[in-house]
C-alpha cells in the first residue's frame, strides 16, 4: 500500500482523477480548492448527493481554516501535530459536536498563530459561548485578552514573587487598576518601541548573507538579503514556510559553509562572508532526565563544588569537588541515588513518582549539611532562586557572574535545583543563551525559533533587551515570529505569505517597518498598524 493503509482496490478508484490516498495527502488548502471542482465531473444525478457531503465537508473545513491550520496534510497522524495544532484540532471537533453546558479550559491557544489566525481562533471561541458553552483561557495575546468578559491577573512577579490576584474584572476594570501589570498594554498607553532601530540608509552598512533557495516543500525559489549586525525578524501566516526557509535553508547552509562542507540541496547559494559562528537557539527542552537542573546546565554547580571543597571543613573532613556532586559523589543522597525522587510501583497503574523519604527531594544526605557557607550548605543554595543566590552566596565571582547573567535574562525566579525538563520553551531558550551573554559576538549569527512563546508583554522587553546586547556585541540576531511587539522593535523585516496563486512559500515584502506596513499585499501589515 506504500504508506496509504488502503488496499488495491480501495486506491484504484479515482474521483475527479485523484484517489482517496493522494486526496489525504494534499494540504487542507488544496484539498478545499480541488473539492469544488468535483461536481461538474459527475453524473448529472449524482451531483445533489455530491453537493450535500460537499457543503458538509466545507462548513468543517472552515473552522479549521478559521484556526490557521489550512497547511497540514489530511494523513498527518495526530501525534507529529504540536500542543497549539492538536488543541486548535479539538477545537474544531466540539465545533462539530455543537456542546452546550461545557466548560472549556485553553492553555495558551495563542501559541504559533500569526494575528490573522488569531482573529479564527477569536471567532471559534465566540461561537462556542454563543452555544452555550463556557471558556478559560490561560494566556498572555492582548489581541485574545481584550476579548474577555472577566479577566483574573496573577502576579505581581514570576515564580515565588507570583501566585496572588492582583487585579480581577472586566477589560475596563482591569486598564483603570494601578496594581496591573498588563493594563497600559491592553489600553496601548504602554510604549512597545523600546529600540533604537536602525535607519533604511545604514541598513545593510555592517555587510549582509546573501541566500539563494530552491523549493522546497511549500516554499518557492527565492533569494533574500539579511543584515549583519541587526535585528531580522521573518513572519507571516502559519505554514508560510517561515521554518523551512530558515531552519531547513538558512541555518544548515551557512554551518556548511563555516565547516566548508557541501552545500544542502535545497540551497543553490550562500554568502556569509566573515561569519565564523551560527547558532539555532530554539525551544526544545534542556535534558531528558530530572538529573539536569539549571544549576548544572549553567555550569553554576562546578563552580559551587570547587568553592566548597576549598572551605576549611571540607579540607578537614577530606572533601573534594567530586564530592559535591548529586550525581556521583559522596554527599548525594543515597535513597535516591541524587535525584530527589523515588519511584513507587502500583500495581495494574504507572510508577508513582514521589519526594524521596530521606532527603526531602534536596538530592543530598544530611553529612552535607555539615559543610556551609554563610549559613549556607550546597543543598540550601539549590533551593534558592536565582535572584536569591545572588544576594546571598559571596563564594566567588565567577559564580556571581554566572547568576547575573541568567537574572538578566529574566530567569532570576527560577530555583537552582529545579529541574530543566520542566521548564518552559522560552525559558529552555533564554537558560541556552546564557553562556553566550557578554562575550563578543562578532561574526556570529543567532537564530531564535518564536522566543516570545508564553511571555508576558513585561516579559517580551527583557527578551529585545537581552537581543540589543547581542547586537551591541556585534551579533547578527534573526527571529521567527508572530508577536507584533517583537516585530515593531526589528530593523528589517521579511513576511512571508499570499502570494498571487497560493498560500505561502513566497515573500511578500521585505523591509523596514514603514515598508511592511505600507504593503497592501501584507496581512501582517493589517496588525501593525
């Protein structure tokens, strides 16, 4: 069957030329357009039937096209589709199911939608209350929250700082309350513009890379011009082929390049002259097991281990670095072999992952307590924030340092021990680039795969800052986005969208700001007005 799970005699059969399994292949986009045509290749009475299931199949192909998903495949299985895919999917489905008396809770349903498919997702929800449903969304897209009845704000801070109601009420309510965080941003008195931009006329002053693609996927042959030393921010709808031209074209093609390697196929042409360093900070999470923590994962834990092996108990009591280690040394908790949990086996259900019994989750035996700092054993440090460490560990330095780094990415509410499978997409990418910060960055190139996912607009103006010091390095800094806050502080801008016989896969202007914006072609335009 190659891949189609349909027999001989089930792809033999052909409507309108095509077979069900070549049906399923195609795109929703295409499979809407190619559907009209059926009836006109029918039987004349034949055609009434086909009209019935064809005005069916349009009505629920709508409201996934409402919800940006036009891109996908019909035979993509369901566990390739990302958390926003799969959720805006379910969506549609209980549209089909017409529900009533429901409560609907949406973690983040904003997550990858350009503002257009927003406006889709705005009106999926409306008709689900319409129909007598009830929803909570959890999540931080102005364009979603100003649509609110009631809205409950939580704050004022991150993490421990966090966890209080601060301001609660309608829109109106909540713009004219002093204690909120978001109101100046869902009223727009909140400047967005926090760069100084670089002029049109000075643009391209610091050099440019230079691609030239083949198609690929659903992206056209192109070729396209960044500027070095600025911030470039790529948009458009989703499945324009933002990813593809960037993540499939650009990034691998340039480390060949620098690693003098063969051209990937899709790339006809690369010029990066002078660029030594690519790197793709993206979202994925940091380790696979709770033995990675942010600690460890910003070398912070090395250093810590070598400050206390060179205090005087530790020289006493024959301690070295090693042994400070929750993984291997002699001090981890040995219950748990340094991982703060145990694992319980029920019977006919899963493991029960549980606190261990004898170090309270803190990964280290009690001898470690012995051994402290300012009050402070290695297994007290762990448990403080980052923000914490700071105002109270005098160790070194070069710890300091490291602490810093992390707070100025706006990290400083996470704990040291907490572990780094845990954290979020955006969090996993800002702890990526701390051992990057403060080095000279010139000829590097840094690629940020949608950095804004589950940020607050507080949040969006540490991450252009922490992109500016980049910059001020002398680091070309390139950025998939769909946040228009982000998109107002970039230097150059391409989007990527409509073109004139198809959805995506082409660029629909490129430019400054004022060049988007002036664009009719640009549906991106639309929003940053």
């Amino acid at each position: 069957c190659n891949g189609t799970r349909l027999n001989a005699r089930a792809n033999s059969t052909l409507l309108n030329g095509i077979s069900l399994s070549t049906a399923c292949r195609m795109t929703l986009d295409d499979i809407v357009e190619w559907i009209e045509t059926v009836p006109d290749t029918l039987p004349e009475n034949m055609r009434k039937m086909a009209d019935d299931i064809i005005d069916e199949f349009m009505d629920d192909s709508k409201v996934l096209l409402d919800l940006g998903l036009g891109y996908i495949c019909l035979d993509r299985p369901s566990n390739t589709l990302s958390t926003g895919e799969l959720q805006r999917v379910q969506l549609a489905k209980t549209l089909k199911n017409q529900t009533t008396g429901v409560l609907y809770v949406l973690d983040e349903p904003s997550i990858g939608l350009h503002p257009s498919n927003i406006d889709g997702l705005i009106s999926v929800m409306k008709r689900l209350v319409g129909e007598g449903n009830s929803i909570v969304i959890v999540d931080h897209d102005t364009q979603i929250l100003k649509i609110a009845d009631h809205m409950i704000e939580m704050g004022p801070g991150a993490g421990s700082n966090g966890g209080n109601i601060i301001a609660e009420g309608s829109i109106n309510e909540i713009i004219e309350n002093d204690d909120s965080l978001i109101g100046g941003f869902l009223s727009g008195s909140e400047d967005t513009i926090i760069r100084d931009k670089s002029l049109r006329s000075n643009l391209f002053d610091d050099g440019c890379i230079e691609l030239s693609t083949n198609e690929v996927y659903n992206v056209k042959k192109m070729d396209i011009r960044i500027p070095k030393e600025r911030l470039t921010v790529i948009t458009g709808v989703s499945g324009s082929g933002k990813t593809t031209l960037l993540l499939e074209c650009l990034y691998p093609a340039v480390k060949a390049m620098i690693n003098k390697d063969a051209l990937p196929t899709n790339v006809n042409y690369v010029d990066a002259d002078g660029v030594t360093k690519i790197e793709l900070i993206d979202s994925v999470p940091i380790g696979k097991n709770v033995r990675s923590t942010v600690a460890t994962y910003s070398k912070v834990l090395d250093d810590l281990r070598k400050a206390f092996s060179k205090l005087d108990d530790s020289i006493t009591l024959n301690y070295k670095a090693s042994d400070f280690s929750y993984n291997t040394g002699k001090l981890r908790c040995k219950t748990c072999n340094g991982t703060g949990t145990v694992s319980m086996d029920v019977q006919f259900l899963p493991d029960v992952e549980m606190p261990c019994p004898d170090c309270g989750g803190r990964r280290y035996s009690n001898e470690a307590d012995r051994i402290k700092h300012d009050g402070f054993s290695i297994a007290d440090i762990m448990e403080l924030t980052v923000d914490e460490a700071i105002d109270s560990i005098t160790l070194s330095n070069r710890i300091t340092n490291k602490l810093g780094k992390l707070s100025n990415l706006g990290l400083g509410y996470l704990t040291l021990g907490e572990s780094t499978p845990s954290l979020s997409g955006g969090e996993a990418q800002r702890l990526k680039l701390a051992s990057e910060m403060g080095k000279s960055q010139k000829n590097s190139v840094f690629i940020f795969d949608e950095p804004s996912i589950g940020l607050h607009p507080l949040d969006i103006k540490v991450l252009l800052n922490v992109f500016e010091r980049l910059i001020d390095e002398h680091a070309t800094v390139i950025v998939i986005e769909h946040d228009l806050d982000v998109i107002r502080n970039a230097d150059y801008i391409i989007d990527m969208g409509i073109d004139d016989d198809n959805m995506g896969g082409d660029i629909v202007v490129s430019g400054t700001l004022e060049d988007v914006t002036s664009c009719d072609k640009s549906l991106t335009a639309n929003y940053l007005k």
